[in-house]
C-alpha cells in the first residue's frame, strides 16, 4: 500500500469517526471530494508510466509538464481537457497577432508556457505570488526551451497594465477572487485595448466586470461544460467513474469564464 492510500484510508477513518450523530449532506460531500482526490492521483501515476509528464492533446499537445501541480487538478491538464471550454478561443489567437500575454496567477505555467509554444512572437509575462510556482514556471520554460520569452514575476498591480498600453495583448487571469481587485479600468485604460480571459470566482466579480468592461469590449460568457477527448487505450479499458474522474477539475461549484474582446478590433 502507498503512502497516499494510506494517508487517505486514516483520513476517511479520522473523519467519519468526528462526524456528529446528525452528519448530513456537506459530511458526504468531503468525503466523496476526499476519495476523489485519491482516485485522481492514482491515475495522475498510472498517466506518468505511459505517457511521461508530457499534455495529450488539445492546444498545447506535447508540452512537457510536471509530475505534480502547484495547485488544482493535474490530470486533466496532462490529458489536455483542462478548461477545455476555452480552446477555440485560445486556438484563434493564433490570428490574432498578439505580441504579449500577460498571466496573472501563473502557477507552474501551464498558460504561460503553453502560449508561449503556440504564439512563437508572443513574449510572455507571467506572475504569482508563491515562489514556489514561480520557480516551477520558470523550470517548466526552460524544460520547452521558451524561457527566452517567458518573464516571470511576483505581484501584479492594476496599474501595471499601463506598461502594455499599445501592445497586442492579451490578458488571462485566475487569481482566485482578487479579479475585481486587478482589473481596474479606471486605474488602467490600456485594458480598453486588450483582450481578456479572466476566470471569475462568485457572482458578484463578474457582475462587476461586465459592467466595467461593456463599454470598450464585446463580451461573452462561457460556463464549464461536459468533458469529451479521445481517451488512450488504458483510460478507456477502465471504468466510466475512472473516465470521469480523470478530467474533472475539482471545482467546488461555478467559476465561468469572461472572454472579452475589444470592440475597437
């Protein structure tokens, strides 16, 4: 038995065994999420003994990646599923002509360093508070020899967009909530003039956003979707529970996306 599988069983032994005589749903709802987990991983390290730590398909096909995640889910990323909602947006940048992208919460870079390999013009300007996933990020440029155009950095403030103003640039962020905080036309009008995909985190931030953003972008909203992939021969012999656990992306309820696209482009 691994150690993960042992950490979890005195998990699930510790936590049923606190539970109140009136346990009710959220009780069951950890639990399963806990055991979620587990199973995930155990198919994070199957992936790694056929595939390596390299993503399977979608836009950033043949990517080298990690083993483990700074945070969130990994095996729908090494299986390129991953926000698989936003890959027709991400696939026309391609025509878009951009020169730079700025990543506001990179983490280990799985944004920063796949757009630098699909957008060889694009200099990438990555950023995230933990040192952790910066030094992960940087590793993982150098890893697909793009570090020439991967600039990584710490904190990112509202203002700091004027730095890009006249630039064709786009913007994608997930900062777990401080989206309202950062995107700030008011202190920024260069954003008037980028394009955007920003993750929002309650109802409230993107509420707040469109109505920052109506003027000088059309915007669309894109809900998180069933996942479909052609799975590889050793996925598809297991379970349909195996299936869906393997790409799901451990969202705790509904984070939709904004893309916005300037209306002056």
């Amino acid at each position: 038995m691994g150690q993960l599988t042992a950490t979890t069983i005195q998990c699930v032994r510790n936590d049923v065994a606190a539970w109140p005589e009136d346990a009710d749903v959220p009780h069951v709802n950890e639990l399963l999420r806990l055991l979620g987990f587990w199973r995930q991983q155990m198919l994070v390290n199957t992936f790694l003994k056929h595939h390596g730590a390299r993503v399977l398909s979608g836009p950033f096909a043949g990517m080298a990646y990690v083993g483990r995640a700074a945070e969130g889910a990994l095996m729908p990323r090494l299986l390129g599923t991953y926000e698989s909602e936003l890959h027709p947006y991400l696939e026309a940048l391609r025509q878009e002509r951009i020169d730079c992208v700025i990543d506001v919460g990179c983490a280990e870079g799985f944004y920063a360093v796949g757009l630098a390999r699909m957008l060889p013009d694009a200099v990438i300007y990555a950023y995230d508070i933990a040192a952790k996933a910066r030094a992960a990020c940087a590793d993982l440029a150098e890893r697909n020899g793009v570090s020439d155009r991967v600039s990584i950095g710490e904190r990112f403030a509202p203002e700091d967009f004027e730095r890009f103003a006249g630039r064709r640039a786009l913007v994608i962020m997930d900062v777990e909530g401080a989206e309202t905080e950062l995107l700030r036309p008011d202190l920024a009008p260069a954003l008037g003039g980028m394009r955007l995909i920003v993750e929002t985190h309650s109802a409230a931030a993107l509420e707040a956003l469109v109505q920052r953003f109506t003027a000088t972008h059309d915007i669309e909203r894109i809900d998180t979707a069933g996942k479909t992939c052609d799975l590889p021969p050793w996925l598809k012999a297991l379970g349909h529970l195996d299936q869906l656990l393997a790409v799901w992306e451990w969202r705790g309820c509904p984070t939709p996306w904004l893309v916005m696209r300037p209306k002056a482009a």
